[in-house]
C-alpha cells in the first residue's frame, strides 16, 4: 500500500532530475546570420569610405593582402566592426577593429 503512494513521487522525482540535466547542457551556439561573430556588427564598406575610413576597402578587398580568419576579404561590400570603447580616430569618428564578414552563415 505505502508503494502505490509513494509510486507517483518518485516518478515526480525522476523527471525533475532528468529535467534539470537537460536544463545545465549548454546549447550549441548558432552560427552568425551575417558572418560576423557575437559583439561585431555587419557595415557597409561604400558608408564607411564616404565617412573617411580607409581599412573596411581594404579588410574586404580579395587583393589587398590583409586577411580575416585566414581568408583574404570576399569583396561583397561588406565588413564586420566591433566599436573599441570611446576611441576616436583624428577625423572624430569611432575606432573600430575590422574583419571581413566570412564567419558561415545560418541556415
């Protein structure tokens, strides 16, 4: 009698701890939806050559020689930037560290 009441506790328990096992796997990380990895936003290279900086052309030119991730840029028009605090560079604008977007894109 005492197991038949006990029975639906313990089956309470079982799942719980099964649960919280699956609760602490941490979860894969997706890939970037734009090739640039967490913390570093997609710029358009046009926007940024019309501002003044020079580097974006340069990290997306396929020949310039700068490479990104081992890759030399894609030339699509596009670069990842991550700002660098309140830095300024002499023309007033932010400082930002630049790489090609080439990151593999979400699918």
């Amino acid at each position: 009698m005492k197991l038949l009441r006990l029975t639906p506790i313990i089956a309470l328990l079982i799942v719980g701890a099964a649960g919280s096992v699956v609760a602490g796997t941490p979860a894969m990380a997706a890939p970037p939806p734009n090739g640039c990895p967490a913390g570093y936003q997609l710029l358009s290279v046009r926007t940024l050559t019309a501002e003044g900086y020079m580097v974006p052309a340069l990290v997306d030119s396929p020949t310039s020689g700068l490479k990104s991730f081992g890759q030399p840029g894609d030339g699509d028009g596009w670069v990842c930037g991550h700002q660098l605090g309140n830095q300024l560079t002499p023309f007033g604008l932010p400082v930002y560290n630049f790489i090609d977007n080439q990151l593999p894109a979400s699918t």
